[in-house]
C-alpha cells in the first residue's frame, strides 16, 4: 500500500473516531444537560439527516470540482472551529449550531475520502481499497462506541467538543502533508476496454442496474433503523439500568459485529447478485429493530444486535458494491449513495418522532411508527425486483 493510500486510511479511522464519538454521544448530553425526551432526541436526528442530504451532494461535487484534498481542508477546518465554537458555547442554541455548522463540514470530507480510497485503483484495486476502507471505518466506530461512554464519563460532556476539535485540526495538518506526496502513476491496462460488472450480474432475472436501484433503496432503509435506534439509546440504557459507560459497552455489540460482516462480505462473493440474501437481510433488519427497541432480556438483545449488525453490514455493502460494479461514473455514484445515507438519518427518526407526537401515551409509539416505515421499503424492493424483469 502507497504512502498516500495510508494516510488517507489514517483519516479515515480519525475521522470516524471524532465523528462517531460526537454524533453518538450527543444524545446523551441532550438527554442529561438540557431535559430532551425521546422525541426530541429523534428530532434532533432528523435534523441532522435533513441538512446531510443536500451538503453531501454538494460535498461530492466540490471534490469533483476543486480536488479531494481541496475538499478534506475545507471540511476539516470547518469542523474544528464548530467543534471549538461549540466547546466555548454550553448553552441548548450553542449545541445545535455546532451541529448544524458540523453536519455541513463533515459532508466535505466523506465523499473525498471514499473517493481517494479508490483513486489510480484498477478493478480489481478498487474492489480490495473498497473492502479496506468498510474495515477501517466501521472498526473505529465499533471501537469509539465502546469507549465513548467511559469517556463521556471521565472526561465530562465537554469532551465531546474538545476531543473532536484535537482530531480535526490534525486531520487537517495531515492533509497538508498528503498534498505534498507524488501520486502513484494510474494503472493503464487496456484504456479502452469497457467496465462490466461481474459474471454473476449476467445470471439472474433481473438487470445488474436494476440491483443498484434496489440496493441504493434498501440501504437508506438500514439507517432509518440505525438511527432511529442510536437517538433513543439513552432512554433504553436507563430503562436497562446502564450507565452511560456500560451503555457504550452493552450497544457496541452490533457494531463490532457489523466489522466481522464487511469482513466476511470482502472475501465471500456468494451473495453477489443475490436477491435472496439482500431480501433476508432486509427483513432481519425489522425483526431486530424491533426486539432492539421493546425487549427488556439481555439474552435477546445480545442476540438481536448480532442480527442487525449482519444485516446493517450486507445492505450498506451491496450499496456500496454495486455503485461500484455497475457503470463507469464511480464517483457520481458515491455521492448519491451518501445523499441516500443522509435520507435514512432523516426519514427513521423524523417517523419516529411524528409517531410519538400523535401517541404520546405509548411509549413505544415511535418503534412502531418506525417498523411500518420499514415495511414501506420493504414493499418497494420486493415490487422493484417484480417489475424489474429482463
């Protein structure tokens, strides 16, 4: 592996460690410092997901246009100084312009590095940098989530400004430095042959694009649920007894397990142009969402969290995959895939929210509201794979 390609994986892993710890662990600060409620968690969530949409598009297009290391500074930088800002202002307003002016910068920076992991690679480069940049970033959130709690603990709420504030600004010293090194020289095995997808594209009923659209559906589908359980986990942790450590400890499980999965998923190309095993693990994904958010045995929550880690991990790789395998505007489809990530933050916890606000007598109003939402997606990748016939 290059110098360059390295380096670009070091910030990757940064940027997970300082992303994670701040996006995850503001719910608890919400929570604790300023009286939020499960509903207002879920729309602060939405929230959040609202403005990644339209930044991320914006986002992959600056990298397009202006350069990825370009792009990186400038998100970079300008989560640093939010992070700062947000550090020297306590207050309830203070908290949710740092978010807002964070969620904008931090949207200059994945497109860039998604595309940097992939950038000189030939195919079979590509496929291997693509399978290296899941492990890193999706370690280090497993690992953030896990210590975060502690931390948030030991070091105070402040922390979640501080830390990341440290990290960014190193981010961007290393970015400086990245700028600086010689590109590797891109492959030119026959220029003028025509990218294909895989041969197991060609072996099924239905189109290799027509696998992209699902994919690009069922992922936004899997954030949904992922957000919509990470906004309520403080509440869960309390109905649970947990501290807020051993809450880090306790919910890291599907995460640590969703590492294993892009893992397996790397290597093990069986499920390649496979209705069957994005159908499956669609629907597991609903099973657990819902064991995750009304289950109060710890038996079945250890064994819910490795299901949604399974199936959180095969639907965000086939999403990923396919925008890679299929057609030749790689970088196009990354930023569309980012957009579809931001849709899900948005849409889960904003259902959820609307659920509890039409039926605050039920507490778990918003788990419901959320499945049939699921549901929703669920009958459009069935009806895609339907009408999508060769």
């Amino acid at each position: 592996m290059s110098r360059r390609k390295a380096i670009g994986f070091l910030l990757t892993g940064l940027n997970t460690l300082s992303c994670a710890y701040f996006g995850n662990y503001i719910f608890f600060l919400l929570q604790q410092q300023h009286a939020f409620t499960n509903r207002d968690n879920l729309l602060t969530c939405a929230l959040h997901g609202l403005i990644y949409v339209p930044a991320a598009w914006l986002g992959g297009r600056f990298a397009e246009r202006h350069g990825l290391t370009t792009s990186m500074k400038v998100g970079f930088a300008g989560m640093a100084v939010a992070m700062a800002a947000g550090g020297l202002l306590p207050s309830l307003a203070g908290v949710f312009l740092t978010l807002i002016a964070w969620t904008i910068a931090m949207c200059f920076t994945w497109p860039a590095l998604e595309a940097h992991a992939t950038q000189d690679e030939s195919n079979p480069g590509t496929k291997r940098m693509v399978g290296i940049y899941n492990l890193t970033w999706s370690g280090c959130a497993g690992v953030i989530y896990f210590a975060g709690g502690s931390m948030f603990e030991w070091l105070g709420a402040r922390s979640l400004f501080w830390i990341p504030a440290f990290i960014y600004t190193t981010q961007f010293a290393l970015t400086h430095w990245l700028e600086r090194l010689p590109r590797s020289p891109a492959p030119s095995p026959a220029p003028s042959e025509p990218h294909h997808p895989e041969a197991a594209a060609f072996q099924q009923p239905v189109s290799p694009a027509s696998f992209l659209k699902m994919a690009w559906l069922a992922n936004p589908f899997a954030y949904i649920a992922i957000n919509s359980l990470l906004a309520v986990i403080p509440f869960r942790s309390a109905e649970l007894g947990l501290t807020i450590a051993q809450s880090g400890w306790f919910w890291a499980i599907w995460l640590f397990t969703r590492v294993g999965t892009f893992a397996l998923l790397w290597r093990w190309n069986g499920w390649h142009y496979r209705f069957r095993w994005m159908l499956a693990a669609f629907l597991a994904l609903m099973a657990a969402y819902l064991v995750l958010l009304l289950s109060r045995s710890f038996a079945l929550l250890i064994a819910a969290q490795v299901v949604f880690g399974l199936a959180t991990g095969l639907l965000y790789n086939a999403s990923l995959f396919y925008s890679m395998d299929v057609g030749e505007t790689h970088g196009e489809h990354g930023g569309i895939h980012e957009a579809a990530i931001g849709l899900g933050i948005c849409l889960g916890p904003a259902i959820g929210a609307g659920a509890l606000w039409l039926a605050p007598a039920q507490p778990h109003a918003s788990a419901f509201g959320v499945t049939g939402l699921l549901l929703v997606g669920l009958t459009g990748l069935v009806g895609l794979r339907l009408r999508r016939q060769r």
